[in-house]
C-alpha cells in the first residue's frame, strides 16, 4: 500500500492545482459525460481560493510527487471555483449546518488509490474538530462511487445549468459524521 503525505496549499501552488484539475476532469470525468455536458463542468467546478486563504485546502503527495487534493470549508458556498456565480462566504452555524467537502480531484494515474479517501478523511476530522455534526458536497458522475462507500447519501440530483445555458448532471449528498 502507498503512504501519502498532506499539506496545506498556498497561494503559490494555484498554477499547479489547476493543471491537475484539469487533467482530472477531462480524464477522470469526460468518459462519463457528453461533450457539452464535459464544458459545463469546467463553468461549474474549479478552485476556489477561499479554500486556500482558509487554509483548509490540501495538496496530496507520493513521496514528493502531486497525486491529488481537495478540502472542506465551514462557509455556505457547496461548489464551484472563483469563477462560478452565487458564491457566499457567510460561516456556516456547526450546530444546523453540514460543512462542506469541497474540489476533490485526483491525477488520473492515481485515481482509485485511496486519495480522495484521504481528503475525505482529512476534511471530515477537521469540521468535527469545529464541532459539526455532518458534511456535504457536490458529487460529479466519477466521485458518485467513491462518496458512497464513505458513507455519503444522496439527497438530490441536479441538473446545474451553467450561465452559458449548459448543463451537467451532480448530486447532493450528505454524511453524519
């Protein structure tokens, strides 16, 4: 079994994040959506750098090579980059709201090595720490799998409608933690 390391990204790891997210999305997704279901993602998913000024964002490494990453957050906003409408950065109350697991991606050559376990793991022990009770994300067709073995339940499907009128399948799911 590989042993992984964590830490918290920085400001100066964005362009690095990105690349891997990139590759995640087109490799790890695309096969799973149509075309423009595939361009919506990327309107819809992405960094969002108050993940990062929070320092809740962590980056994933075998031995020092970057395999994955994604964290959690105690703010409202469920999904989506800097680039996505209807964020809110309002705290979240631990004693009615669900924190949240937020942009999980992982390199396509590790996928399905137990990187977004990890983060999981990571995110989860991190909001209990706040003193919430449950968590919630935003689950893509190729995370689905992977949240529901972590106990995650589904709550809803969507249809995300991007501002372009594009629109891509998600699902809301939900875990007491």
């Amino acid at each position: 079994m590989k042993e992984f390391t964590h830490r918290i990204a920085t400001y100066e790891d964005i362009p690095t994040i990105e690349v891997l997210m990139e590759l995640s999305i087109n490799q790890l997704l695309g096969p799973l959506l149509s075309a423009e279901q595939l361009e919506a993602s990327f309107d819809s998913m992405g960094l969002d750098d108050q993940l990062i000024k929070d320092g809740t964002y962590f980056m994933i490494f075998c031995d020092e090579v970057f395999v994955g990453c994604g964290g959690w957050s105690n703010r409202e906003t469920l999904f989506g980059g800097n680039h996505t409408p209807n964020r809110d950065d309002n705290f979240l109350d631990p004693l009615k709201d669900s924190a949240r697991i937020r942009a999980m991606y992982t390199h396509p050559d590790w996928a399905r090595q137990g990187i977004g376990s990890l983060v999981m793991h990571l995110g989860e022990n991190a909001a209990k720490k706040l003193g919430f009770k449950k968590c919630e994300l935003m689950a893509t067709q190729s995370g689905k799998l992977l949240y529901e073995t972590q106990g995650y339940e589904p709550i809803e499907n969507i249809l995300y409608k991007t501002e372009t009128g594009k629109k891509v399948p998600m699902i809301r799911m939900e875990k007491i933690i």
